[in-house]
C-alpha cells in the first residue's frame, strides 16, 4: 500500500501528529477541520455559521490540493458541540456541495480543538 500525504497552504497546517489528508489508491481521507485561519492559525471569529464556511474552506482547500473537490466526497462527518446548531450547519453545507450529496454522519461531541463549535472530515473518491 502506497500513501501519498497531502498539504496545502490554504489550509491550516496540522496541530498534532498527523496529516491534512493521505491518499490511498482512489480515496482520499481528509482530516478534520476547524474554523482556524490558515494564515494565522487563530479561531476565526463569530457565530456557529461563521465558523462552518471557514470550516469548508478549509476542507476544500484541501481536496483541491489532492486533485478533487467536495463534489468528489463520498462520505463526510460533521461533528457539532451543541445539535441544536444542526439546521444552521446543513444551510452552509449545501453552500460547498452539489447534489447529488455524499453520504453523512452529524455526531455531537462534548468538546471540540481550540473551543471550535464544528469540525468536518471527510473521504473523497477521484
């Protein structure tokens, strides 16, 4: 099995031990993002939806970087620290993706990296 890391300037570099994406074969696995700023690796500010377009950029960015784009995702986890932000999430989600959409978890959490409301993974298939 070869793995090919993935990385891109456009997104915040990683905060831990681990890569922005690896590719396998035709997948792709895309880690988590946050609402961090690439630039300055610093939580953006404001709301819930505020923090869920910065989280797609981020993801975007990424599959960019590995040949693709979110229309390639197949399968995505949203993970929320308060569900009730669960209407709000989907109204930006469809924002970055075209149907026909890929296959989902939404999963509340306790807590979040850096006090973040949303993170997002994701596997794309090129």
């Amino acid at each position: 099995m070869q793995k090919t890391i993935i990385e891109s300037k456009q997104a915040p570099a990683a905060i831990g031990p681990y890569s922005q994406a690896v590719k396998v074969g035709d997948l792709v696995f895309l880690s988590g993002q946050i609402p961090l700023d690439p630039e300055t690796m610093t939580m953006i500010e404001g709301d819930i939806v505020a923090q869920a377009h910065q989280v797609f950029k981020n993801l975007a960015a990424v599959a960019k970087a590995a040949g693709g784009s979110l229309d390639n995702c197949v399968k995505v986890h949203v993970f929320l620290t308060d569900l009730g932000d669960f209407a709000k999430v989907n109204e930006v989600m469809q924002q970055y993706f075209n149907a026909p959409y890929p296959a989902r978890a939404a999963i509340g959490v306790a807590a979040l990296p850096r006090g973040s409301g949303v993170e997002v993974d994701a596997i794309m298939a090129l």
